[in-house]
C-alpha cells in the first residue's frame, strides 16, 4: 500500500496562503530544498487542489516537474492542456486516492489546502502530515485546516529547527 503524505508550508498562526492565495511570505533556504529533495525521491505522484495548483501555474516560475511524478489537479473548472505534466480529474478525489493507494508505486504527495487536507484526513486516506512552519504571523489568510468531524490523532516522527527560522514537522496519523 502506497503511503500519502499531505505536506504544506504555513504560518506560525496557522494560515497557508494570504486571503489572495499569494505565498509570497514562503522563505526559501537549502535545508528547506534539501528537505524537500528527499521527499521527492519517494513519491511518484501529485495531487493537487485547484486554489492551490492555480497560484503555482500563474507563478513566474517555471511550473515545478520531476521525472517520474504524475500530477493530477481536482478541478470542475479548469481546461485540459494548461500544463502538459499534468491530467485534470473532475471525479471525487477521496475515490481517486482510495484508488491510487491501493496500487503499486511510490508516495503519493497531497499538495493542496484545507479543504482537500480535510476530505482525505476524514476518508482516512493521509498516513502522515510534514508542516514548515514559517516564523511569520499572517493575521489573516486562508487557514491550514478546516474544521474536522472528529478529531485525528498525530505521533511526531520528526522535528528540526532550520537556520530561517523555521521548524520543519512530520508527523504519522495514528489510526
């Protein structure tokens, strides 16, 4: 069984992107990169929400692809053929993951926000949850997690204090 990992940058007070999806406040750093280097060697691929994979297309950067990785963007919205890496999915996500974790293959890597955070922890579909808290109060924004049916107990498998400031969680949802 693959194992799926929701990872996601936020604020110390909570919030993944300012109230206009910006992430402009995100620091980078080599720890961060080499972090996330590691990660992307074990996942073979992305799902994505749509108010999170939007804000990364209209970036100036160029959209991030990895040899081997395969995104799929839950959307009703947005066209075929915006980015050629990547396959929109229209269907209900909790089935799509359900689905792709039962198969053979790498990690599966959930990079969206609280609403797509929230469907697959109450699906109990996510096996862990990485945080880089960021030393920034937000005030204001769109929050990391949603309110939940119940409440979902973590075991701290990892924690490092970066050089920026930051402080990198993983955690494996107990079950």
């Amino acid at each position: 069984m693959r194992k799926v990992t929701f990872r996601v940058a936020n604020s110390l007070d909570g919030f993944i992107a300012r109230k206009d999806g910006t992430f402009d406040w995100i620091l980078g750093g080599q720890e961060a990169t080499s972090i996330m280097a590691e990660f992307w060697k074990t996942i073979d691929t992305i799902v994505w929400g749509r108010k999170t994979y939007e804000p990364v297309l209209k970036s100036k950067e160029p959209f991030p692809t990895y040899p081997g990785v395969k995104n799929y963007v839950f959307s009703q919205t947005l066209e075929e053929g915006q980015n050629k890496s990547t396959e929109i999915i229209r269907g209900d996500v909790v089935e799509f993951v359900r689905r792709f974790k039962n198969q053979k293959g790498k990690g599966i890597f959930v990079m969206g926000g609280g609403e797509l955070a929230r469907s697959l922890l109450e699906a109990d579909l996510i096996d862990e949850i990485g945080l880089n808290i960021h030393p920034v109060l937000l005030g204001s924004g769109i929050p990391l997690f949603l309110q939940m049916k119940e409440q979902i107990n973590l075991e701290l498998l990892e924690n490092r204090t970066l050089k920026n400031g930051c402080v990198y969680l993983l955690y494996r949802v107990k079950r």
